[in-house]
C-alpha cells in the first residue's frame, strides 16, 4: 500500500512538472523561433522531392494565364476560359512563372514559397490560439504536432494550393471569433465578416459555409437576439457580394453563367457517385468502370471542350443526382463510409493516418471536454469551423489533403484537450462542481 501511495506522489508530481513545463514553454517561446525551426525542417526537403513534376490543373491555369493572358486551359488539351479553380493560387503561379525562366524554376520557387507559408502556418497557431482565448498551451501542443513534416507531399509540392487554403481558413476563424468576443452586433462588425469571408472565398469556397457557421456559433455563446443577428448579417452579406462581385462578373462575362467561385462540384459529385464509385480519391482512381478525372481523359476534356465546362459538368452532376435517387441505398453507404473517414481520416502513408486519426479523436474529445467551459466560444466558433468545412465531403471522396487544413483547425482543439486532461490529472478535484463543469478548464 505504501508502495502504491509513493508511485501516484511521484506520477502526481510528474505530471505537475509536465503542466509547468508546457506552461513555462508556452510563455517563453516566440512565434519566429517556431517559424525558423519549422522551416529548417522543410527547406531541405524541397530539393529532395522527385524530378518528375506533375502538371496539374492549377500549374496549367496558372502557365496560361503567365503566357497567354487568361485564366484557363487546366486541362491536357486547351478548353478556353474556366471557374474550375479557386482564382488565388493559379495567380500566384503566374505571378511566379512571369518573373522566372521556365517552369521548372518556377516549380521550385513555388515550393520554396509553400516550405514558409507552412512554416507561417505552424508558427500561427500560437498566437491564434491565444486570439481565440484557448487554454494556455494549447497552441504550443499544435505547434509541436506540425513541427516534423508529417505530410511533406501536401506542403512542398506545389501542385495543389492547400498550404494557402489553411492559411485563409486559420486567419477566417480568428477573425470570426475575435469579431464575436469583443465587437458590438451591428453593420460594421458585420461588414468586417463578410469581407473576410470573401477573400477566404478566393482560396477556397468553403470559406462561406465555415464563416457561417462559425458565426451562428459565437452568437449563441454570446446571446445575440435575432434582431442582433441579421443586423450582422445584412452587413455581412453585403461586403461578402461585394468582395466576391468582381470575380462573379468575370465568370459570368467569360462563361456566359452565374458561378460562385468554382463550377467543379458536378464533376466532382459525379466522381463521387456512381456505378462503382468507392469513398476514397485513392479506391476510385484504381478502381475500374469509374469516371475518370479529366485530367487523366483527353476524351472526356475533349467532350468538355465541345460542350463547354458549365454545361458539361450540369450534366455531370445531373448524371449523379440521378444515380443517388436511382440507388439510395448504396449511396447512404458511401456517406457512412466518408462520414468515417472524417472521424478517422485515411492515407495511403500508415503515419499520416496515425497522426491524423490522433488529431482528430483528440479533437473530439476537446470539444466534448471544453464546451460549456470559459474557453466555449474559442472552442465553439473552431468546432463549427471544421462542421462548416468538412460538410460537403460527406458527397465527395475521401482525400487527406482536402482534410488536411481541417485538420490544423482540429489541433488547437487537440492541444487544448491534451493541456485540460495534464490539468485534471495533476488534479482531480478540478473535475467536480455542481453543474457537472469540469472546473479544470472554467
């Protein structure tokens, strides 16, 4: 019995010790320093990635709008003008590809860009979580989780625009909750939402869903009345117009329809569900009898040359809203099985599944622990974030990097999870009070 009683005073005080540590770091430790050592991680790393480079719709738009002047032809054949991409990145590559000699050296400027916005990404993650009045700590555990390039493919190579979607998404979510904590519901602060949801639109359209919900969120906490709520609202939704108008205008100019930022979902709907369409981008790219990805089918861009992009994928999606009501069943199938890999995210890499079912479990379990604490806006408005982001993935096929910006977000939930269990464990006292709260995180 003495026995056991000398090892928990020794676990209690390791833990206390642990607590402190993490404390003492979080207060000491300087956003720069994160920046340099992450970066040191992932410099390197650009100049040990495969020749090869895979020419994707975003280098192609971006090629095309550098060399020829407008903002199309993503795909191997050239198809004219197109909304099928978030407008952002393709110009920064023609930014990039206009100031460099060819685009092999474009490529690796691009990388090089990636290697520090990733880096300003890990490095954010402290002062956000502090902007979002999480438990001290938090953000330094999320930090630690990012360090080591866990999903270097995502980060470094410069084919896809996914280090800038998080980048967007982690600047939106602090905004939305700062704006909500600390400013009055009227027009301005409204205004102030919706501007930055629309140049979050840019990058990605599930900048609009995320805002939203995020919004809803920390007004229940705060207790807006209705009348409240659409005040900031009408102010949102006219800044929101506004930002997205001048990129609206020129789909409508160049394509002869109303887009919101992109027209890729029926196509991407149509990948998703169909005859022998699998939950994950990894199954229905082997798998035989599926559609296949435009890039991979000079037919079917031929056939969407001929017919045009916005009517090609009406059909598209057309095709596949008639197959889910056609086969209900094996659809509803298809959304458990994605609705799983939100929960438990999955990668051809064995760690970067580890990693990222870690972060997401543990991101559950914070905001199931944290929810009606002190930190219940911070972690609310974060929550509905992800909720807003992930939605749509329900409908389409599972990839790790769509989930990988949802998953930054998550680590602050995780962080903040790991620093209130260090607390309650080092005392467990603090998980008693009468309204069942653990005060641990009050």
């Amino acid at each position: 019995m003495r026995s056991i009683r000398m090892q928990h005073g020794l676990s209690g005080r390791l833990l206390r010790r642990t607590v402190d540590l993490v404390s003492g770091v979080a207060a000491r430790i300087r956003t720069w320093q994160i920046f340099v050592l992450a970066l040191a991680f992932r410099l390197p790393l650009v100049w040990l990635r495969p020749q090869d480079r895979l020419l994707t719709e975003n280098l192609r738009a971006g090629f095309t709008l550098a060399k020829r002047g407008y903002f199309g032809d993503p795909f191997p054949i050239p198809t004219g003008p197109t909304a099928h991409l978030s407008p952002a990145y393709p110009a920064l590559v023609a930014a990039v590809r206009s100031i460099t000699p060819s685009d092999d050296v474009c490529i690796y400027v691009l990388s090089i860009i990636f290697a520090i916005v990733t880096s300003c990404n890990v490095a954010a993650l402290i002062p956000i979580s502090r902007a979002l009045k999480l438990p001290r700590g938090s953000g330094t555990i999320a930090t630690l989780i990012w360090l080591i390039p866990w999903f270097a493919w995502i980060e470094l190579t410069p084919e896809h625009e996914t280090p800038l979607t998080v980048a967007a998404l982690l600047t939106l979510v602090t905004i939305v909750a700062r704006i909500t904590a600390s400013a009055r519901p009227t027009v301005a602060a409204g205004a102030r939402l919706g501007l930055a949801a629309g140049l979050a639109a840019y990058f990605t359209p599930m900048a609009l869903p995320m805002a939203t919900f995020a919004t809803f969120a920390g007004a229940r906490v705060r207790r807006w009345k209705m009348q409240s709520l659409l005040t900031v609202a009408t102010g949102a939704v006219l800044l929101f117009a506004m930002a997205i108008l001048p990129y609206t205008l020129r789909n409508y100019h160049t394509l002869g329809q109303w887009v919101f930022m992109r027209d890729n979902f029926g196509i991407e709907l149509a990948m998703s569900n169909g005859p022998g369409a699998r939950a994950t981008t990894e199954e229905n790219s082997s798998a035989g009898g599926t559609l296949e990805r435009l890039f991979n089918s000079r037919a079917a861009v031929a056939s969407l040359r001929d017919l045009g992009e916005v009517e090609y994928y009406h059909r598209q999606q057309s095709a596949a809203v008639a197959w889910i009501k056609a086969n209900p069943r094996a659809f509803l199938t298809l959304v458990a099985k994605r609705a799983g890999y939100l929960i438990l995210p999955l990668s051809k890499r064995w760690y970067q599944s580890a990693v990222a079912d870690a972060i997401s479990l543990m991101s559950i379990a914070g905001g199931v622990l944290l929810w009606r604490s002190r930190y219940r806006l911070g972690v609310r408005c974060l929550a509905a974030s992800i909720v807003g982001y992930l939605l749509v993935f329900l409908l389409i096929e599972h990839d790790i990097r769509y989930m990988y910006p949802a998953l930054y977000l998550e680590s602050l939930l995780a962080g903040s999870c790991a620093i209130a269990l260090l607390r309650i464990w080092r005392d467990p006292q603090l998980l008693v009070r009468a309204n069942g709260v653990p005060s641990a995180t009050n």
